[in-house]
C-alpha cells in the first residue's frame, strides 16, 4: 500500500469513528426525550400499548419510533398550527426529531449508562403526582365478557366538611381495557340529580335524565332550576392528560358534596373487575378565579348512512364576561374534524382551534398558551363533520343512519371548553340567560 493511500485510509477511518462516536447513544440523548414527552403514556399500566422505560423496552422500537416522530403521528397532537396556541402543544421540537431519528439510523447505540439520567418516579401510577385525596369506587364493578353496558353511575360522598379547591385532578380507571371514559361530576348538597341512587351502588338513570344533565352542563350547572348545582370536575378517555390549572385558578368542591362518577365499560371478550379513583390535589388558600366546565353540545343530529362529511354545528352565548382557558372536541368513531371559533359583540370573528383529523383514540384537551377575555354576548360556535362513508377504516357500518347516542358506535357531538371567572361569582349566570322581573324595561 502506498503511502497516499494508506493516509487517505486513516484518515477515512478517523472520520468513520468520529461519527459513530458523535452518534446519539440511548441513555445520553434519547432517554431524557422520552422521560419528557413519552413515558407518561409507555409505561406499565398506561394507555400505549408498549413501555419505553429502558434500552431492552424501546431498542426493537427504534424503527417505529424513527417513522413516528416523522410523521407527526407521534407525539399525539392534532391541532391546525395556524389558528391557536396552546401551552400543552406536544408537537416535538426539530431538534429532538433529528436526535431520535439520528439515534434510529445509526444502529440505536445504547451508550454508557452512566450517562442516563435519574429514572422518573411515578408515584402509584399517579401521572399528576402524590394526590391529596383519592376517591375511589368502594366496590368493584363486574364487567360481562360481552354485551352493551348501559353508563354506570356511582354517587361518593367526599365527607369534605369543608369547601376544597381543586388545581390537579386525575380520573384513573382500574382497568384500561374495559373502561372508555370516566365523568365525574360534583353534586352538591341539596342537588336533586339522581336522589334515588344509593351511595357506592352503580345506578343507571333513565335516558332524559342523563339528557337533563347534559343540557345543564351546557348552562354551567344547575339542578331542575334548584340552587344546588352538579358541575363536571374530571375526566379521563384515551390519551386525555390530567387536569392541572394554574395557580391562582381552581375548581369548587363544596364542603358535604358527593362525586359522581358517569363510567362507560366496553365489553372486551373477557369478564373482568373494574375499581376507578379520582386523584385530587387542593390549593393552598382560596383562588382569585374560579374554573368551570360548559359546553356546546348539538345532540339533534342525523348523519345519512354513507355521508362523507356531514355538517353538525353548536353554539352558546355567554352572558357574562368571563375567560376562556381549555377547549376540548368530543366525537366517536365516524369523527372527522372539528372547529371552534368566536363571534364576539362587535361582529369579529376568531377561530380559535381547528382540528382536521379527529382521532377518536386521542381524546386531548387544547390549553391556551393566553387565556381569552370573552365579553358578555360572546358567542361560542363549534362545527364538526362526520365521515359515515365506507372509506373511513373506524365506521363501524357505514349503511347505518346515525344520531345520538351513549354508546361507541352510535355518535355524540361536544366542544367542551372550561371558563375562568372571579371567585364569588356564580357559573350558571355566565351561560344562562337570566329571567326578566316583572316591570323591568
């Protein structure tokens, strides 16, 4: 060999080891990425279907993990770019796509274990951290191998003696396999809503009661136009995250109220036990502003077997100032986009959240990176589309006519969104219209 090319080989040699030296190793560049934006879903217990808590757990993933970052299908985030800004955005910064897929294509190096950072503590599965409170369903719920399973309702006393502020909550199911979505509501004392269900035994209602208390929702709470009101706290469906406010911001827990837990079950082919909890963690002192969940809801639908893209649309007018903090779209399985826009006093119109690929599997809520002031006669418009055609691989049966309904594959139609007022102020004034005294002009 001469000695031209014997430099050239040492110096292509050198380069070679410089860049697998330079190379994104595991425990260095690609585990604190998956601490911050994966773990909460992959790990045991959770909602993804594989852990990425060690090298052995996500090493046969790279591939996967390389086509998933590049796509945007991972992390789950399905917001248009162009209309809002959200401070829980999980898109993944340029950056961090180009160290894991770098990591992927250079042969997924483990490196040197020293150099991994401390292991993420998650405390009994909690995702919000070490609750205050829990509250649990005192019995399991047996869950058939087959079957519709009408929503199960399960009223708790909290045996709060006095009121509570809530700023972290966690509805957690027992069994993730079983369970589509928790709903818990607070009722407070004196709340006529489902007087006739025992305390800890699962009860279903009869249908225009669960539709009163959807109506309700819709005005901010209330309880058959008594005082006593019943509001939705928490909730959980696939991928939804916990609740967490901001400081200063809170949700009312009245001293002697019970929680109400709405469980909806799938049967899954096997008779398993269910037993949920609700996880809670308390302001230190009373906040400035109270939240509370609304919604625009459009249950009088009828979507045409093998539409495309049917219109449904909703709409609330606030009657009171108050500031906008979350939005939340709610769609089953024939779900195709979903759009909330604001028509303010003046005429102005703002969209605020577009989402073009509704995916039933994700159930997100959108937090606004600046909480909107919403004058009084604000109106909040939503409008969705569902594809019923045989072109969308989820339709359970395309040439079925669909409207309303409790269960996976019949359809709902919600933008659930959560509002900010002073605390002392009452939420069903900000949504429903208040009642004319006689002789008022």
């Amino acid at each position: 060999m001469s000695l031209r090319w014997f430099s050239f080989a040492l110096v292509a040699g050198a380069a070679l080891a410089a860049s697998k030296t330079s190379a994104p190793t595991f425990h260095k560049d690609v585990l604190p990425i998956l601490q911050a934006r994966c773990q909460g879903c992959h790990r045991p217990g959770e909602v993804a279907p594989m852990s990425f808590l060690t090298y052995q757990d996500v090493r046969p993933w790279a591939k996967a993990i390389r086509e998933a970052v590049l796509s945007r299908k991972m992390p789950p985030w399905f917001a248009d770019p162009h209309f809002g800004k959200f401070s829980n955005d999980r898109t993944l910064p340029p950056e961090e796509v180009r160290t894991l897929t770098a990591w992927a294509e250079n042969g997924a190096s483990e490196g040197d274990s020293r150099h991994a950072p401390k292991p993420v503590q998650w405390v009994d599965g909690w995702a919000m951290g070490k609750p205050d409170a829990v509250v649990e369903m005192p019995h399991e719920f047996a869950v058939p191998a087959a079957g519709t399973i009408e929503y199960q309702y399960i009223v708790i006393p909290t045996g709060f003696t006095e009121d509570k502020w809530v700023r972290t909550a966690e509805a957690r199911p027992g069994d993730r396999k079983v369970v589509h979505h928790i709903i818990a509501f607070v009722r407070e004392p004196g709340a006529k809503w489902l007087k006739d269900a025992q305390p800890g035994v699962p009860f279903v209602p009869k249908r225009q009661q669960r539709s009163r208390q959807n109506n309700n929702n819709s005005e901010g709470g209330g309880d058959d136009g008594g005082a006593a009101s019943v509001e939705l706290l928490v909730g959980y469906a696939p991928g939804m995250a916990p609740m967490e406010l901001k400081p200063g911001q809170a949700k009312l827990v009245k001293a002697g109220s019970d929680l109400v837990l709405q469980m909806h079950y799938t049967a899954g082919g096997k008779a398993v036990t269910d037993r949920s909890r609700i996880g809670l963690t308390f302001a230190k002192e009373p906040p400035t502003e109270r939240i509370f969940t609304a919604n625009a809801t459009n249950s009088k639908f009828v979507i045409p077997a093998g539409a495309p893209a049917h219109e449904v649309t909703s709409q609330v007018t606030l009657q009171e100032e108050a500031r906008l903090v979350d939005l939340m779209p709610h769609m089953h399985l024939r779900g195709k986009d979903f759009e909330y826009r604001l028509v303010y006093p003046t005429g102005e119109t703002q969209t605020i959240l577009r989402v073009p690929r509704y995916d039933f599997n994700w159930q997100l809520f959108y937090y606004l990176d600046r909480q909107l002031v919403l004058p009084k006669g604000t109106r909040i418009e939503c409008t969705a589309h569902f594809d019923n055609s045989p072109n969308n691989p989820a339709n359970p049966d395309p040439k079925a006519e669909v409207q309303w309904g409790d269960q996976s594959w019949e359809e709902m139609m919600i933008g659930w969104f959560d509002l900010a007022i002073e605390n002392g102020r009452k939420p069903a004034d900000v949504l429903r219209a208040k009642k004319r005294a006689a002789g008022d002009d």
